[in-house]
C-alpha cells in the first residue's frame, strides 16, 4: 500500500513538473509558436514521396490533395511509389498521372514502407524532400507551412501538425484529442530540440539528411521515428510547423488502434534501444531527460493501472460474494434511493484532479493553438475516463511483444 | 555541436521544481483543510446527539408520567444513523487506530446502549412492537467472518425496517460495553448475535438469520414500517451492522 502511493505521489508530481515546464516554455516562446509569414518569390523545388501498397481507397484524395497544393507547380514533384500492390493502386496513380505532369509513379516489387521511400528519395529531383502517408490529406497550405521552417538552415527537418479528419464514435473522438494535445506537446518540444519522430503523415527534410546520415531503415516498422533519432543522434534539429496540417483517418476499432500502438510503442523501446546514447543527458541534455521520462513514466503507468484494475477486480468479487451471501437476492444490489456518492478529497485526490486537469488543458490549448473548430468537451472526457488505461494496456502489449520476442507485422 | 534547445537550464529546471512543489504542498494543505472542516461538522453532530439525548432522558421522565403515546425516538435514530456514516468517513481518512476515530466509536456506542435501553424499556413498559438485535463483531484478523456477517444484517435492516440493530466492537476498551458483555455472559466466540436474551455465536447466513429471528417474530410483520407514532417513525432507521465503524 505505501509503495502504491508513493508511486502514485511520485507519478502525480512528475506529471505536475512536466506540465509546469510545458507551460513556462510554451510563455517563454509564446511570440515564436508560427513562423512569421514571408511573402516569398523564389520558391525552392519540393519533392513530394508517396509511398503505396493497396491504398485504391486512398490515393485519389491524397494526390488530389497535394495536386491543388498552394505551392508553384513547376518547383513540384509528386514521386507516387507503388510497393507492390495487388489492388488497382498503381492504376489510380497512373491515372493520375495524365491529369498532373508534375506526378511521377514508380512500381517496384513489395520490401515495406522503407524501400518504398528510399526509391523515392532516390529518383527525387528536389533539395527538399517531403514524405507523405497514403492515407492522409494534406491541407491546401501545409507544404509552404512547412517548407517554411526550413528557412532556418540550422534547421534539418520539419514536421505538420496531424490532425483526425473526423470522428464517428468515441474510439476516435479520443483520438481526435490525444492528436490535438499532441500537436502542442510537440511544438513545445520542438523548443527543447526534442521532437522524436518525423511523422508519417507529411514531414520535410532537407535533402543532405539523407546523404549525410543515410536513407529509411526497417526500424522495426517504424522508420519515421528511427529517422528521427538517428537525426537527433547527430544533433541535427527538427522543427514543428503547427500551422500546417495534414488530416490522417482515425484507427476506428479497438483492435486496429492496438496494433498500431503496439507498433509505435514497441518501435520507441527498440529504437531507444538502438539509440541508448540519445538518453546521455551530457551529450543530449533535454532530449536525454525528456525520454527517461517518457520511459519512466510507462513503468509507474503500468504500476499504477494495475494496481488500479487489481481494486476494481476485488470489488467485483467482493460484489460477487454479496451475491452468494444474499442467495441470489439482487434487488438490495442497487440502492433504493439515489444518494450522491460521498467524496473523500484525500490529497491524492486532490493531486489527480490536479494532474487531470493539466492534460485536459494541454488537449484544449492544442485546439486553440491549430485553429480547430471541433466540440471537444465530450471527446475530452472520454479521452480522461480512457485514455490513461488504454495508453498503459499498448505499453504492457510493446513490452510482452519484446520480452516474448513477439514478431510484428505493419498495423 | 549540441543545439541551443537541447541545453538543460539548471535555474529553469530549478524554478519549475519549486513552482511544482507548491503547487504539490497546496495539494497537502487543501486536503488538510477539507478534513479539518469535515472534523468540525462531525463537532456539531456531536452537540446534537448530546442535546437529543437529554431530550430523550427527559422523554423518558415523562413517560413515566404520561401515557406511552408520546414518546417518538426517530429524531435520535436519525442522529446515530449519521453519526455511524459520518464514523465511516472518518474512518477511511484517518484509519482505524486513530485516537480521535477511536474516541467518536466510544461515544457512539454509548449512544447505542442508551438508545437500546430505551427502545427495551419502552417495549416492556408500553408494549411496543420493538424487536431488536445486539451484534458484536471484531477486526478481520479476530474476527474474519465479521465483515459477511456485517453485510447481512444491514440488509437486514433494510428489508425489516422495525427491526433495530445495534453494533458493537467487541475489543473496544469501554467499561459501558464491558457491562452489557457480561449481561449476556458473553464469550470471545465472534461473530455474537443476541436477540431478546439468547446468545448465538458464530456466522448465520440468510436462511439460518431468518430461521432465527422467525423464532421471536413473524418476519413479514417486520417488512412493514411503523405507522403510529407512538412507534419508531417510518424515516428512522437503525444503527447500520457493518463491521467497520
């Protein structure tokens, strides 16, 4: 029991610490949240990769998205890589093709996201280079957004700000509020030069990244995030453009959000692994302590939600031995008259409601910071009834799948 | 070279730590403030139960003087009701072994013994329908059969609502509970249910409770609530069973 709360003490300020850096740094820096607009005439040339594999649903609203981009046409290539689709992906994109000269479509056999990418980056004709993820939608002004940060020539690599592009039941309105709370948190990080993954969805890198620290790896299936931790390994900075958004489809079904948060966690740990020397605080300051306390933190969730699930299980056994003890008599189960439960404001009460409050603010402060329009209010509550047990339920599944040398496939 | 957003700030990280603590000791001192006003409520409570029992001891005066119809001990049963919940709270804040819990315990089984003194005397000497049970229990490690035993006859009590039930800690050090222990020439043999004069040691369960109680009264009797005043009031109810208090 003491260890219980002492983790629980420990979990709640250190929460209460990271929400108090966030915010200092987020007033520190709050005339640097977007870049200032420049009125630009000479545009560099972008080169756009797309990599495919079965996306016949998808490709049309993404191409069609990044076609009627606001960016010169004649400073654009749009590199579709079909991977080896048996769908009529590669046929879209060809058609596709005919309609927008500035499109070019590859085909090469199946190897995975990486070597589709890598193809791309190889045949591109531009000095920067954008990936994009075939299920998304890129807003009409995320390239020059993005493009934007770039200016900085400190800076290697920008990310956009991913957002759901519309939530049919909760599973994805949780979604909708953990991307938004990550938008922030992201940008914040951006300021501590510890942003850890070059998203997916569209990021954009200079084209010297790749000649001076390599192309894609396999990664354990999540190649963006080891790209930029091989990328923070060489101190090369990334950039958060919050202003610019591409739109991604939400995981509709418990099962198919798992596994990809299985991958994606599973991927953090083994990369991490791989990139041990990125948790040296001498050498990487910020960023050493920012994933020792995301690492940590995953342990005292785990700690803390099964202790939590453990008192909820006695309970249900506990009401179970009423059953058995009232022979069957169910209806003093339930309370004749509704009475309001008595709250005892403990103070580990208090500091979780403390603590509560600091994550529902983080997802309502990313909604106003990327000009969202959505109603959030329900879609936060059951991102902080839920969120919590299923974030430390991808944990446990990212750790069973590495203790148990688990073998993984893209989900 | 290591870029400039990556460099730890010692005076940052040190400022944001003292900003957190005192948002962390606020959290300590709300608490501290919230329990401290509940300690005062459960203060005037206590004024209360001390005014209602004069009330009551003066009842009891008048009775004697006046015919049975005039006593009504529901306002008290309401009183020691809360006092039991309120016991309760006390009890998950500050645990079982606090001196100020065990204090308020004692009071309240004082209360308990007077009120049924009362109820007995006014059985016997108006021939009203009270029937009543005394249960001594203990902790889980004396007693662990207390805490089902506990639970049945809450429900008990709230099938049968003229059915009084009084609750005692059988390892309370109370000289007034001492006393009743030795009416009944009671033995260390937990879970104890006395009904009129009969002890029975040991867990019941529903079926041998009932079987029990259908010895002294018709049980369906007892589902109905009291209507006339001069019995205890349909809004009364008894001293909850339960082990913890």
């Amino acid at each position: 029991m003491a260890i219980i709360e002492f983790l629980v003490y420990t979990a709640v300020f250190l929460a209460l610490y990271y929400g108090a850096f966030v915010f200092l740094t987020f007033f520190e820096n709050k005339n640097r949240i977007y870049r200032p607009s420049v009125k630009r005439r000479v545009f560099p040339f972008l080169t756009v990769i797309l990599p495919c594999f079965n996306e016949e649903e998808n490709i049309d609203a993404v191409l069609g998205s990044l076609c009627v981009s606001d960016y010169p046409k004649d400073k654009l290539e749009i590199i579709v890589v079909d991977d080896g689709s048996t769908d009529s992906t590669l046929a879209k994109a060809r058609a596709f093709q005919e309609n927008c000269p500035f499109v070019r479509v590859f085909h090469k056999e199946n190897g995975g996201k990486y070597t589709a990418l890598n193809l791309g980056i190889q045949n591109a004709r531009g000095d920067f280079i954008g990936c994009v993820d075939a299920d998304c939608f890129v807003d009409r002004f995320a390239l020059k957004n993005t493009l934007a940060y770039l200016d900085d020539p400190e800076i290697m690599a920008s990310v956009a700000t991913i957002k759901i592009m519309k939530s049919k039941n909760i599973l994805e309105g949780i979604q909708t509020a953990e991307y938004l709370g990550s938008a922030f948190l992201r940008k914040i990080a951006s300021f501590w030069d510890s942003i850890i993954v070059t998203s997916g969805p569209l990021s954009i890198f200079r084209k010297e990244v790749f000649q001076k620290i390599g192309l894609y790896r396999q990664a354990h299936l999540t190649e963006d995030l080891e790209m930029a931790f091989r990328m923070q390994f060489n101190n090369m900075r990334i950039a958060h453009a919050l202003e610019a958004f591409v739109y991604t489809k939400a995981r509709p079904t418990l099962k198919s959000l798992c596994r990809q948060r299985l991958r994606w966690q599973r991927g953090f740990l083994l990369n991490l692994r791989d990139y041990k020397e990125l948790l040296n605080f001498r050498k990487h300051g910020n960023l050493a302590l920012f994933l020792l306390y995301c690492f940590i933190g995953a342990f005292m969730s785990m700690a803390i939600v099964s202790y939590g699930l453990f008192q909820l299980a006695k309970a249900l056994w506990g009401g179970l031995g009423h059953l058995w003890l009232l022979q069957g008599d169910f209806s003093y189960l339930f309370p004749r008259e509704f009475s309001w439960p008595v709250l005892h404001f403990s103070t580990g009460l208090i500091l979780n409601i403390f603590s509560l409050a600091l994550i529902i603010s983080f997802l309502f402060v990313g909604k106003k910071l990327t000009f969202d329009k959505i109603k959030l209010k329900s879609k936060a509550i059951y991102y902080w009834l839920f969120y919590s047990y299923l974030a430390t339920f991808w944990w446990v599944l990212a750790f069973y799948s590495i203790i148990f040398k688990k073998k993984l496939v893209w989900g | 070279m290591i870029p400039q957003g990556k460099k730890i700030n010692p005076l940052k990280y040190l400022s944001v730590f003292l900003f957190t603590a005192i948002i962390f000791g606020s959290g300590f001192l709300l608490s501290d403030y919230i329990a401290q006003k509940r300690f005062q409520q459960l203060d005037v409570l206590q004024q209360n139960l001390r005014t209602d029992i004069l009330s009551l001891e003066t009842q009891f005066s008048v009775l004697r003087q006046a015919p049975c119809d005039n006593l009504n001990e529901s306002t008290l049963t309401k009183e020691l009701y809360d006092v039991s919940q309120k016991l309760s709270e006390v009890s998950a804040d500050l645990g079982e072994k606090s001196p100020y819990y065990l204090q308020l315990k004692k009071y309240y089984s004082i209360m308990e013994i007077q009120h049924w003194l009362l109820v007995k005397q006014a059985a016997k000497e108006c021939s009203m329908p009270f029937h009543t049970i005394i249960y001594f229990y203990a902790d889980k490690e004396h007693c662990p059969s207390c805490e089902n035993q506990g639970y049945l006859l809450t429900y008990f009590r709230e099938k049968y609502p003229s059915l009084r039930i009084y609750s005692f800690d059988f390892d309370l050090p109370l000289s007034a509970l001492q006393a009743l222990k030795s009416v009944f020439g009671l033995k260390d043999n937990l879970p104890v249910i006395v009904v009129d004069k009969d002890v029975y040691y040991g867990f019941k369960d529903k079926t041998q409770l009932e079987d029990l109680l259908g010895k002294y009264v018709n049980l369906e009797s007892l589902e109905q609530k009291p209507v006339a005043s001069s019995t205890p009031s349909s809004s009364a109810a008894s001293p909850p069973a339960k082990n913890k208090k």
